[in-house]
C-alpha cells in the first residue's frame, strides 16, 4: 500500500486497484508524509501545520510546534517512534515521540501554567523597574517558550558563520539522521543531533535522498548518485540524464533497487 500527499489531502493505493483512493485529510494540501505503520501516519501540510494520526487516518490532531519555531519545512521518523522536523527563521530541529501527549491535550494544566507564567513575568517586571530605578537599566529576557513535547537538536554547523541557510529536507535511516543544508551538501548525524559531518564527495545543492538495504541514492543540483559505503565515497550515476542533471525528486521501487523513478532538468533550472 502506498500513501500519497496531494493538494487536496492525503489518497492510498493498492495493488490490483487502478487509481488511488481518497483517505483522508480532505482539503489540505499535504506536503509531508510519513508512516511507520501500525496505522501511524504523521503529514505536513502548505500552511505548517504538522499533524498525527494513531488510527490510520481516522482522526488527526494538530500538533503544535515549539513555542517561537519557524516555519516546517520537513519531517521524517527516527526509529519508527519518534518525528524529527525542521523548521526555518529561526532554524531549528526538533524530535517527539509519535503520540506522546502534548499540553495542549490538558487545557487545564495549560490555564494554570499560563496563568503562573504571567504572575512571575509581572513580579520580574516589578523587580526589572525597582532596579531601574536603582542602577538607571536592566534587561528582562521572557521565559523559555514551550517545548510541546519537543526535544531540541542541534544543526549542522554549516555556511561561513557557522550556521546553514537553511534546512532543505531531514531525512533518516537505521538511526542515523541526514539533513540537506541548502548550499552546504548533506550531513549526517549518528547521536540524535549532538554532532554533525558533512558526507564528501557531494554537489553543494542536495534535493532527495532515498535508501535501499545496501546503498544510498541521492539526487543534486548536479547528478545522481550512489553510494555502497555509507556515503563515504559516491558514483555518479546519471547516464541517460545527461541534459537533465538536476535531480530534485527519486524514488526507489521495493524490492528492485535497480528501478528508479527521477524527477529531473537542466543543471542550474530553478535554483533555490
């Protein structure tokens, strides 16, 4: 069975059936989609929303992202348990366990945190204009925003200020994490986010990554190519595309890693 993401929600397809079958999310364009199975599907949507679903569909929740996080940009599954998203302005990465509750599921906890939080801003206010009083300035900085359940990552330390421009795609397989840094290649990460490399050997720009059992594809602003070695060494493998070598979409068929599907044009159409 196969999940699609369309702009008007999310469709399922069979073998033996002849077109796809609507499933679920009606009406909004879905531009992210995951599913570890067990009827577990998590989908990023055109406006940012991420949403989750236990129940194969049947009923979806709005998760809210961490307080102050930009906007998704995308999301995959780490270890079949937990989603890894990653947001742009600010940059960000984050991971929750699929599921897991978020305080947005007791409003009432929610009121009385809100409310705490706004009694001990007003008392740090107070005491910030006494001190102003006193020494002619002070500076407040507002209390850490909500976690949701998030756990923070770290990004790759990428681009001439240490930072990369942006997170392009996440992406993850056998618990390693891979993350496309726009105009930086593509890093991995073994230890959840605590520390990053940048795989060789790669264009700057990578568009897609897909993996079978023994080896790694991966489409770039410059050719497709495979590894056999854990993305240590790489082989351009882009015969037949010659005139069409920016690879922006690849798919692998399962069960026969030597069929591939490529979404492809001219090297350098479209940047971005």
């Amino acid at each position: 069975m196969l999940y699609i993401g369309t702009d008007d929600g999310i469709y399922r397809w069979f073998s033996g059936t002849p077109w796809p079958i609507f499933h679920s999310l009606q009406g909004r364009s879905i531009v992210g989609l995951v599913s570890p199975g067990g009827g577990v599907l998590a989908a990023l949507d055109s406006v940012g929303r991420v949403w989750e679903s236990t129940n194969n569909g049947l009923e979806w929740r709005s998760i809210p992202l961490p307080e102050g996080s930009g906007r998704p940009t995308s999301l995959a599954l780490l270890n079949g348990t937990e989603l890894v998203v990653a947001t742009a302005r600010p940059l960000a990465l984050h991971r929750r366990v699929i599921g897991q509750p978020t305080e947005m599921d007791r409003p009432s906890a929610l009121a009385r945190a809100k409310r705490l939080e706004e009694i001990m801003i007003g008392r740090a206010k107070s005491l910030a204009s006494r001190v102003r009083g006193v020494a002619g300035s002070a500076t407040m900085e507002r209390p850490a925003g909500k976690l949701y359940g998030w756990t923070p990552m770290t990004l790759p330390q990428a681009g001439a200020n240490g930072l990369p421009g942006s997170v392009r795609l996440v992406t993850t397989n056998a618990g390693v994490v891979y993350a496309s840094v726009s105009g930086e290649g593509l890093w991995t990460s073994a230890d959840l986010g605590d520390s990053w490399s940048r795989l060789p050997g790669l264009p700057s720009d990578v568009f897609a990554v897909r993996f079978t059992e023994t080896s790694i594809a991966v489409g770039t602003s410059d050719g497709l190519y495979l590894s056999t070695d854990g993305g240590q060494t790489w082989v351009d493998s882009v015969a037949g595309l010659e005139n069409a070598r920016q690879i922006r979409a690849l798919e692998i068929k399962p069960g026969d890693p030597k069929s591939m599907l490529a979404g492809a044009a001219p090297a350098g159409a479209g940047d971005g």
